[in-house]
C-alpha cells in the first residue's frame, strides 16, 4: 500500500500545480471592446479604428463578434474585419481578402488545405473601458507600428455625460489609463 502511495505522488501533485497554473489566467471576458455599448474605437494616430455596434455587441451565441473598421496604409484605405479572440489577441483582416478567405474554407472540406492570407495587423492586447493597447506580433510589409493604442469614443451622447458628470468624452480617456 505504502509503495502504491509512493508512485502516486508526484502524479497527483504535478496535477494539482497544472490546476492551480490554468487556474490563474486572467481571460478578458466582459472587458474587451465589445463587451461594452456602442462606440467607434480609434487609434491614437487615426490610422486604424473598428466600431463596435448593437448588432457586433457580445451577447449569447455570439460571444466572439466580427466587428467592421478600417486601416489605412501607405495612403489606402482598407475596410476591414476585424477579430478578437478568447484571450488577447486581436486580428485585422482586409475585407475582400477575409471574404475570399472564408469562401475558401467552405471548400477546403474536399482535401485541398487552405493557407492562411495575410493579415494587415495582429497583436496582443491589454484592455480598460476606455483603451485597447495593442503590442504588434509582427511589424511587416503592413504595418510598422510596434505599439497602437484605441481610445474609446461613445457613440451614445446620454452615456458620455453619465460617465463622466458632463466633461466631455476627452475626460473619459484618461479616466482609467492603462500603464
């Protein structure tokens, strides 16, 4: 009995430090853009922005939305889509290639794998009300910000002088600055 208690040790404590790890990672939910009201979130150079909607607002049986924005690189406007997931990242996609995409992943079911295209932006991000930084994965042929940071911008007039006691949507910014 004792020998069977010997082996089963480090077993059962090697699964009891994988909980408590797993346990403690701190997923965005209720945090991200669109966990919140309506708002156009805008990128402090004004270059990148995405606008969360009544319809793009995370709700049962969608709780990953498909938000609209837009990019614009080297003087081009890109309409975008744009994706986070259930950790932090975030991707923008040009539109006309992210519809190309998934038309051909309806076919790829007939053995003929599907390469990723390229995304104009993929990063990792830190959330508050307010602000979204992002660290960019991979600065490329895209995008060369190492750093965007999207400033909030309700879109609801009553919501912004709820907040902030009548101030203006500039105080609501720098109300929860992320570090």
């Amino acid at each position: 009995m004792f020998n069977i208690r010997k082996k089963l040790l480090p077993g059962v404590v090697c699964l009891c430090m994988a909980v408590m790890v797993c346990s403690c990672q701190n997923l965005p939910h209720g945090q991200r853009p669109y966990d919140y009201p309506p708002a156009k979130w805008v990128s402090e150079s004004g270059d990148l922005w995405f606008e969360v909607t009544e319809d793009t607002m995370a709700r049962e049986g969608n709780w990953y939305p498909l938000l609209d924005g837009g990019a614009v690189i080297d003087g081009k406007t890109y309409e975008c889509k744009v994706e986070f997931d259930s950790y932090v990242s975030v991707i923008f996609w040009d539109k006309n290639v992210w519809v190309q995409y998934m038309r051909d992943l309806e076919w790829e079911n007939e053995g003929h794998p599907i390469p990723i295209p390229p995304m104009l932006v993929v990063g990792r991000c830190k959330f508050s009300p307010n602000k979204v930084k992002v660290s960019v994965n991979e600065v490329g042929e895209y995008f060369q910000h190492e750093k965007i940071i999207f400033i909030r911008q309700p879109s609801d007039k009553q919501e912004m002088t709820e907040k902030n006691g009548g101030k203006g949507w500039w105080w609501i910014i720098g109300a929860n600055d992320l570090q």
